[in-house]
C-alpha cells in the first residue's frame, strides 16, 4: 500500500485538429449568415428565459465564428511546428 509507483505517460492522440476548428467554424459561420437577415426579428420575437437578452443567438454565432478563426490559426501554427498532424 505505501510503495511508489511509477506513472506511465500514453501517446499522444493523433488526430486532425484543423479539420475539427475549420467544421465548427464553417458551422458558427453559417448560423450567423442565417440569423443575419432575422436581427431585427429576433430583437423583437425572441425572448425566453435563458436568453433575456436581444440578439444573443446572433452574438452567440459571431463569437463562435471569431474564436474558431482564431483556433483554426493555432492549429495552423501548431501543425507548422510539427506538433500535430
């Protein structure tokens, strides 16, 4: 019960990190070219109890949208380095 035990470290998963940040970015983009036309009608018709305020789906999709550019740029800058795939 009180001996040391050595921690064995697995391998790291190899996987496409560029392709998982590129879909979920296309994704946020899509929603917020969708919701664009709708901004004022969501302002107006869109008010439940989780989302008290106006646009947040909008403001949701644009956030979604910039901060996958920016982990589509890290694993970019991570592939080049040769730390991914």
């Amino acid at each position: 019960m009180g001996e040391d035990r050595e921690l064995v470290q697995p391998p790291a998963v190899q996987m496409n990190s560029q392709r998982i940040a590129a879909t979920g970015t296309a994704a946020f983009f899509i929603a917020f070219v969708i919701m664009a036309p709708l901004y004022g009608w969501l302002g107006h018709h869109h008010k439940i109890w989780f989302a008290t305020t106006d646009h947040v789906w909008f403001w949701t999709c644009l956030a979604g949208w910039v901060l996958g550019l920016a982990g589509w740029a890290l694993s970019n800058r991570h592939r080049k380095a040769g730390r991914t795939l």
